[in-house]
C-alpha cells in the first residue's frame, strides 16, 4: 500500500473527526458539573471536579482489585467443585455398575418365573433403587457438563452475557440464517466498498489506488456516462409508471367478484412469475415482416418495410421498457391486492353516510390512508427492481447492444466483473448503484411518509 | 341443518310436504352454509379456533359494496380488458405457437391462433434432447435439483430465524432485522464481484451450490415471514413453552403449521427464481447448467428451432404458474402482513 494524498487527506478527517468527539465530549461534562453545583465559583468547581475524578479513579482501582481477588475466589471455587463433582461421577460409575449387576441377575430371575410374587417384589424394588441411583450419576454428569459451566460464567458478569445466555435457543434459531445472510451479504457489501478503492485483477495482491476508479469513471469512461442515463430514463419512466399501474390495477380488481379476480390476478401477475416468457416478445418485435409488430403495422398501411426494433438505437430502449412494464407487476401488485382485501369495510359505509359519493373519494379518503405500509413495501421493490433492469436488455438488445442503446449500470459492471475481470473497477460501478438504490430508496420512504400525514 | 332435517324425514314424507321449489331452496342453503363453514366454536382447539376466526373474518367482508355508478363498472370492465389482454397476449400467443406447424409459425400476416395443432415442435424437442452432447434430461435434472434444494432449504432457515425475531426481543434482533430491511432496498446483482470472490475462495463455484446456499438467505423471504408471523398470539406460544417444550420444539410443532400461507408464498417466490437461473457465471461446465441456459441457447438458434424455443418456453412457463395457481389465495393472504413502516 503506496503513502497516498488521498489516504492522508482520509487520515487527517479521521483524526480532526475523533479530537471533536472527544472535546464535545469533555465541554458536556463541564456543563452537567456546572448544573449539578451552581453555587461555586469557577476555580473551585475546577478543584471539585479534580477532586472528583481522582475519588472515582480511585474507586475504579479498589473495585478493579475486587474483582481480580473475587475472580481468583472464584476459580479456585470453581475448581474444588469440579474436582469433587468428578470425584462423586467416579464413585456413581461404579456403584451403578455395581447396582447394573445386581439388577440384571435379579432381573433373569424374575423371567424365569413369573408367578413368584416375592420375586416380583424384589425385581420392582431393585428396579427403583438402580434408577435412583442412575439419576443421580445424571445429576452429577450434568454439573460438569460443558453448558453448566457457560450458565457459570454468565451469572458472573454484566446483564448483557446472562442475557445471551437465557436466550441462547433463539441464537441456535437464528444463526444458520444470519451466518448466511453475513456471509452472502453483510461482506460482499463491505467488499465491494473497500475494493472499489483499489485494483484487482483476481490474480494479484489488490492494490490501493484511492479515488482513482472513481476518478476514471466519470471523466474517461463515456460508457458509463450512457449507462447511468439509460438507466436513469428506465427507471424514472418504468419506476413510478408501474407503481401506479401494480396500485391502479389492484384497485379496479379488488371491484370484481372472487372467481374473476382470482383470474385476472392470475393473468395479471402471471408474467413476472413466468420468467423467460419475455423472450417471447423478441419474436414479436422480429425485424422481418413475420414479426407481429411489422406485420401489423405493414398490414394496415402504416410503414412500407420492416423496422429494424432490435436493431434501431431509437427504438431499443423504449422496447425494453414496454417489456420491463409488462414484467413488473410483480410482489408488489400482490401485495396491493392483499391490503386492499385487509381494508376495514366498516369504513366504507360509515364514510358512505358521511357523505362519500363515488370510488375516488373513497379510495382517496379511505382506502390509502390504511394501505400505507403496503404502499411502502411496495414502493421499496419496485424501485429497487427498475433501478436493476439487466436481464431484459440483455436478452433482447443483445450485450454490448447496438451504439449501447440498451446499457445500464448493471451490465457495465457485469462486462467489467465478469468479462474483463477488473473487480476494483466493477466494485466502483457497484458500489455507485448501491448508494443510488439506498437513496432512491430512503428518499421515497421519506416522501411517502409524509403523504398521509 | 338442512341436510340434518332432510334426512329424517324419510322419502314419502318429504314427497309430501316438500314441493321440487323447497327440495331446491334447502339444498342451496345447505351449499351456501357449507360454503361459509359456520361450525361451533367452543369445541375446536386453540389452533382451529385462531385459523376459524381469520377465516370467518375473510369471509363475512365480502358484503355488497356501496356508493358505485354503472357508469364507473362499464368504464373500469373496458381499461380491466384491455390492460388484460396486454398482459395475456404474450402468453396467449407462446401457448399457441407452441403447437404451431413450422408453415404457420413463419406465415403471412402471422396469426394468433393455431389452425392445425401439431406436436411436432415436442417430437423435435426430444429428438434434440437425443442428439445434444449434453443429455436434455440432464438440465432439466439440473434445474429441477437446483430449484427443490434451495426452496426446501430457504423455507426451512429463514423461518427459523424469523420466529424468534417476530415473537421475542434478544440482544442483536433489532440489528440483523434492520440489516435485511436494508438489503431489501438493493438489487442482488450489486454484490455479484465480492460474492465470486467469496465463492472462488470457499471452492464453490463451478457446482450447483453457489446457487442454492445465497438462495437459503434470501432476504424477502425472512421479511415476508417475519411479518406474518407477528400475528400469531403469544398464549399459544407460551401455553407450549409451560407444556415442556423448547424453542424449537415450539418453532416447528407450533408455529411451523400455523403459517402454512406464509411458506407458501416464500416457496412460490423462491421457486421463480431458481427455476428461471441459468447458472450465470458460477456454473461453467455444460453438464452442470440448468434449463434456463439451454433455453437461451435455443432461442439464439434462431429461425430454424422456432417452434423447438416455444415448446421450451411452454414448459418453462406452466411450472411456476401452476404453482402459483394452486397456492393463490393462500399468497394473498400473506402479502396482507407484507407491510413496511
């Protein structure tokens, strides 16, 4: 790692950043001490507050040695415990060994003849008494078992680590998930942050380059220029468009009987969920005239040859759109309808005597005041989903498309991560989209927040 | 009740006091009660009780609607059917071309609709499947695998870590809850590089695997769940926890059937998901890859294996939908706790 002016400059802001903590810090104790003794006057506030610290540092070392001497007590403690519990598992062995004998023979006897009531009694008694004896070796195995002495060394600490240990089943429930979701997405997070300042090539030793990345994707990287404003255009057309078409749709639906709104929620939803189905639509915007568009178009006189759609820049993007639209009515549509099913119909006739006239006023007086946390999840996958139009243009436009029509952000950083292998420079380009996600993100819940309100 | 009275009465009876009219008019109250289930609440069990309520709920909304014009219905019956054909016309057409002769997919002017449906493009199919250096079978092994281990799999943990973040507060809960409503707001593709690396570095890539284990912690999936397993009241919990159960004896003998919905959905979205995978850039051996991949390979063939890629498509299709039409209501019932503050 070269002695970077970046890496200074990044020093220096750390530093400058910690010493204000630090004299914020110091200027509030002064405050609260000036609160806490009104009366005195300045030099001897200051005396006091000397006076004071030493008193509490003092303290601090008595109790530091407290709990050293303690921790010792305890330990040694600890050990005589140990020593007799094992001592005491020892003896148990044998005697149930001992007891496992007598029982077994007891035991055969008892088979051989059944009918013998005094065998029986014996073969019931001994029975009992080895039990016993089997519970208390149980007992004992248990006090030196390895989660005693965790339960131990919880109860001789702060409030935090008796708690982690009385809600241990819920951590034993939880980790498998939470060490996954660190692993594929906590780290590759944090990866990509650190990696985006530095070059690799996957076979060398990264190496710090600071804001160089950065640097050279927004000022030479004319690609990337065309990718953010694809991107842009499709997400701020096909972002809010198919939120309001999922609600609008949902809305009208949510009118029908069941049996037909469960059909048209089918026929609604069905083309987010059946995946590759879109590849149906580079059949249909083919650029022979056998292609559906063309021939229609040619059909009724309207062109007199085939466009070239797939092919043509101007067109590209906004075919990519139209599909994108047709695939996003998506979690979010459902999750539409549901709120809407969940409204309280009370409501409806109580605002109907109120004086609510037609559908609009009641969507807007009733309606989405209650569907609000909907609308915000809502809100979340559809701009997260616009933000990552990928896949489609690929399929469709070809990758690299023609003059770059239908680049975006992601495939620019998938040409780099996967093709070209430059990860620092793919982890720039990733980690520039992940702060516009975020934003859009934190922004819109923001606004929406404030809608009802 | 109906049926109750009608069976007692024996058959000359009924001929006599019942005209055809009332026969009639029982038997559609008796559909219309067995339709609405009433049935009485003080002998079911706490878990029947808590599903009867929800469900009756559900049920007694439908009620006629108020304040609405003809003109509005009209209105909103066109914009419904010209919207939804849209949507379905893809659809309509891939079913159909799917069945198309090789003469009627490249005629002109196309048409929708079949006029001599023909299996051929599935003959062709399997003939490819014969030919190809890969077995087909094998991609539709492959996806198949794929699809089932990482759905099982992911309904399996994420409901387990979303029980105790729904019903209890531990130290770390809110954190890790938080972290995957963050993760919700970016797609997966930002950390494609850092998570091939951490592939490559645990030996992952090149097997199925690097697509199932990310699919196990999904992170709408948790959320979905969580969401909905906040409803769940805290009695039941607590009456099984003084029965001697331990957390998770209670997480999979309690709460695991009351949030059948619930799994449902998180199986329907998961299960899109990897079964339109095409292994990307974790998968590079051609035996390995799933059926996604050799559906774009077909499609790319371009005109000659027309009617081979829309059988594909077909079959590629109908799965998730089935599925999704098996499991609707049950879905729709989830996504109503979807909500985000």
């Amino acid at each position: 790692m070269k002695f970077s002016p970046t890496l200074y400059v990044l020093l220096m802001i750390l530093f400058a950043s910690a010493s204000f903590f630090i004299i914020t810090k110091i200027n509030q104790k002064k405050k609260q001490f000036a609160s806490k003794y009104p009366n005195l006057s300045r030099s001897e506030r200051l005396e006091r507050m000397k006076q004071e610290r030493l008193e509490f540092a003092q303290a601090k070392k008595e109790m530091r040695k407290a709990i050293k001497i303690k921790k010792q007590e305890w330990k040694e403690e600890d050990k005589r415990n140990d020593e007799i519990a094992r001592a005491n598992v020892l003896a148990l062995k044998a005697e149930v060994e001992e007891s496992k004998a007598v029982f077994e023979k007891v035991k055969a006897e008892y088979f051989a003849d059944k009918e013998n009531p005094e065998l029986e009694a014996l073969y019931l008694d001994t029975m009992k008494k080895h039990d016993r004896l089997c519970q208390k070796l149980r007992i004992e195995k248990d006090r030196i078992s390895l989660i005693r002495r965790i339960e131990r060394w919880s109860k001789r600490g702060g409030r935090l680590r008796r708690e982690l240990f009385i809600k241990r089943q819920y951590y034993y429930l939880v980790t498998p998930y939470a060490l996954l979701f660190v692993i594929f997405t906590v780290i590759p997070v944090a990866m990509s942050l650190i990696l985006s300042f530095t070059y690799f090539n996957l076979l060398e030793f990264p190496t710090w380059v600071g804001w160089e990345n950065y640097m050279r994707l927004f000022v030479d990287d004319k690609v990337f220029i065309i990718a953010i404003r694809n991107t842009l255009i499709l997400a701020i057309i096909t972002g809010p468009l198919s939120y309001l078409s999922a609600f609008v749709f949902a809305w009208l639906i949510n009118e029908l009987r069941p049996r037909l709104r469960a059909f048209m929620t089918l026929i609604f939803y069905a083309p987010s969920i059946s995946g590759n189905v879109y590849l149906v639509w580079k059949l249909i915007f083919s650029s022979d005239m056998y292609g559906y568009a063309n021939a229609f178009l040619l059909n009724y006189n309207f062109i007199d040859e085939p466009i070239l759609w797939l092919q043509n820049p101007k067109y590209i993007i906004w075919i990519i759109m139209l599909v994108q639209l047709w695939l996003s009515l998506g979690v979010s549509f459902l999750a539409f309808i549901a709120g809407l099913q969940s409204v309280n119909r009370e409501l409806y006739e109580a605002g109907a005597i109120d004086g609510i006239k037609n559908r609009w006023q009641e969507l807007w007086f009733i309606t989405l005041p209650q569907m609000k946390s909907q609308l915000m999840f809502g809100a979340v996958m559809q701009i997260t989903s616009s933000l990552a139009i990928a896949e489609v243009a690929t399929q469709l436009a070809g990758f690299p498309s023609i003059e770059y029509a239908g680049h975006t952000i992601i495939t620019h950083l998938m040409d780099y991560g996967s093709l070209r292998m430059e990860m620092g420079y793919a982890s720039s380009i990733a980690t520039i989209l992940f702060f516009m996600m975020i934003g859009a993100n934190l922004l819109v819940r923001k606004v929406l927040r404030r809608v009802g309100s | 009740m109906a049926r109750e009275k009608m069976r007692i009465d024996d058959d000359s009876l009924r001929e006599q006091i019942l005209s055809k009219a009332d026969i009639k008019r029982a038997r559609r109250q008796e559909k219309k009660l067995k339709k609405f289930g009433i049935r009485d609440e003080s002998k079911m069990g706490k878990v029947e009780r808590f599903f009867y309520l929800q469900q009756k709920k559900r049920r007694i909304k439908r009620k006629k609607r108020i304040s609405r014009s003809l003109g509005g219905d009209i209105a909103l019956f066109i914009v419904l059917a010209l919207f939804g054909s849209f949507s379905a016309y893809p659809l309509i057409y891939t079913i159909f071309a799917a069945f198309k002769p090789l003469n009627e997919l490249f005629i002109y002017p196309p048409r929708l609709f079949v006029q001599n449906p023909t299996l051929d493009n599935f003959t062709d199919l399997i003939m490819l499947m014969e030919e190809s250096w890969v077995p087909f079978s094998r991609y539709f092994f492959n996806t198949i695998f794929i699809t089932l281990a990482g759905t099982v799999g992911h309904v399996l943990i994420a409901s387990m870590a979303a029980y105790p973040l729904a019903k209890h507060k531990f130290p770390g809960s809110k954190l890790l809850f938080a972290l995957v409503v963050y993760s919700l707001m970016f797609a997966p593709q930002v950390t494609a590089t850092p998570s091939y690396i951490i592939f490559s570095t645990i030996g992952l890539i090149d097997s199925p695997w690097a697509i199932i284990i990310p699919a196990f912690s999904s992170s709408l999936g948790l959320y979905l769940m969580k969401q909905f397993m906040s409803d769940i009241p805290m009695e039941l919990i607590e009456s099984a926890k003084i029965d001697g159960a331990n957390e998770f004896q209670i997480y999979w003998r309690v709460v695991m059937p009351l949030v059948k919905p619930a799994w449902l959905t998180l199986i329907i979205l998961l299960f899109q998901r990897l079964w339109n995978n095409d292994g990307g850039t974790y998968i590079y051996s051609e035996q390995l890859k799933p059926l996604s991949y050799a559906l774009h390979q077909i499609v790319n063939a371009g005109v000659g294996r027309a009617g081979t890629a829309s059988a594909v498509i077909l079959i590629m299709m109908i799965v998730p939908i089935s599925v999704f039409i098996l499991s609707q209501t049950q879905i729709i019932e989830t996504m109503a706790h979807s909500g985000m503050k």
